[in-house]
C-alpha cells in the first residue's frame, strides 16, 4: 500500500502553477493575459521560503509539504507555465481549463498587493481554500466529495492502520494519533477531492496529464459510499483497490 490515504495536499495545489486562489468575478473581467505572469511569478519565486516556513507551521501538515514549494524558485518555468494558462488562443479551443485559469489567478494575482512575503503567502492560501469551495462543480461530484469525506473522516482510525500497516504498528502512539487526526480532517479531504474533481472535467490538453492522479486515488473510496459502517468501509475500499494507494 502506498503511505498516503488521498485527502488534502494543498502544497501540491499550491505547486499547481495556475492554483491559488479566487475572488468572485464579474463575466465582463477584462480578460487576464500573459503580460500578468511576470510580476506574479516574480512574487511567488521571491516569497518561496516564506511560503515553505508557512506550509512547515500548518496544523497537521504532511511530510515533504515544507520542501515542495521549493520546486517554484525556478521563475522562468513559472512564467512559462502560466503564460500557457493565460494563453487567449485557448479561450475557443479549451474553454473550460481557460476559464478555470483565469478565476484561479485572478484570485491568485490579487494577493499582490501585499508587499510582505508573509502576508501574500497567508493571502495564497486563504484565497486558495476559497476558490476551490466556490468554484462551480458538477452536482454528483460535489456530492459524492462530501459523502466520501464524511466517511473518510468518521472512519480515519479504521483506515489508517489498514493503509499504513507494518509502519503504523512500529510508530509511539502520540505519532499514531497524529496520522489518524490529520486523515480524518474533514476540511482537508473535501479540498483535495473537490479539486481532483474539478481538474478531471476540465478539457484534456495535450500538455497536461490525462487524469489527476489524486482522482485516481479517491476513486476506491467513492466506490463504498454504500457501506456507512466504518470497517465494511473499509474492507470495500482495500478491496476495490486495483492497485496501491
């Protein structure tokens, strides 16, 4: 089994070059473009430590989660990547994964008119959760994400010895403890499949990947929502499960 249930990875968005954050918007929004990639990028590869520092002092943060932004010093990929979002060319020929862009770093973008490092960071992040429970969603998926999470989280301290076996038995209890509080936060789980479910009916590019591995994840998980007993729960998703988490 792989060592992670698939519930929040917020730094991952937050790698998402396009990810951040959302501001409700008017359909008339002069269109962002390209030209709005270089201060943006110039913020997000200046404030990348502070970025870490923050990620490291979030209650219930993930292993790796403070190394990750690194990977967002390199201002040229920055650029490149999200001048490709913006591309307007797109707005005909990939009219959903454009407007997802254009709300995500709208919101984004308005976080800099904070000159602090630290302010613009928090102001990611907040804007960040938002956008990801305002952003329209298909009915069913927005559902089964809710129904999956409640699950998921009621039924955190059956889930996360099966998953983790062997390395769960050898961890002190406070350690065990910790692991089952972080995967049944409830808040944390919806993020992640809310924005596994959004990418996944996005358009498919040929520059992107097929499908977002985290919806791949989550898939033996809403494959059970029929079982509200935590441990049929469980026994369904490891079964239904074709290969590791």
């Amino acid at each position: 089994m792989k060592k992670s249930i698939p519930l929040s990875l917020v730094f991952v968005l937050l790698l998402w070059a396009g990810v951040a954050a959302c501001e409700r918007h008017k359909a008339t929004d002069t269109p962002l473009t390209p030209a709005a990639c270089d201060p943006y990028c110039t913020r997000v590869t200046a404030c990348t430590e502070t970025t870490a520092r923050l990620l490291a002092g979030r209650r219930g943060a993930a292993a790796g989660e403070a190394e990750a932004p690194t990977q967002l010093k390199d201002k040229r990929a920055c650029v490149a990547n999200c001048s490709e979002q913006l591309n307007p060319d797109h707005a005909a020929k990939y009219p959903a994964s454009y407007k997802f862009s254009q709300i995500f770093l709208r919101g984004q973008m308005s976080c800099l008119e904070h000159q602090d490092c630290g302010a613009f960071s928090v102001c990611r992040q907040a804007q960040l959760a938002r956008s990801i429970a305002e952003y329209p969603m298909e009915p069913t998926d927005a559902r089964r994400c809710d129904e999956t999470c409640n699950l998921v989280s009621q039924c955190a301290a059956e889930l996360v010895p099966r998953v983790y076996l062997a390395e769960y038995e050898k961890l002190p209890l406070d350690r065990r403890a910790e692991l089952v509080r972080q995967h049944g936060d409830r808040d944390r789980c919806l993020q992640s499949c809310r924005f596994a479910s959004i990418k996944f009916r996005l358009d498919k590019r040929k520059l992107t990947s097929t499908v977002d591995d985290n919806w791949i994840d989550l898939q033996p998980f809403m494959q059970c929502l029929a079982y509200t007993d935590c441990k049929a729960f469980t026994q369904c998703v490891i079964s239904q499960s074709a290969a590791p988490f």
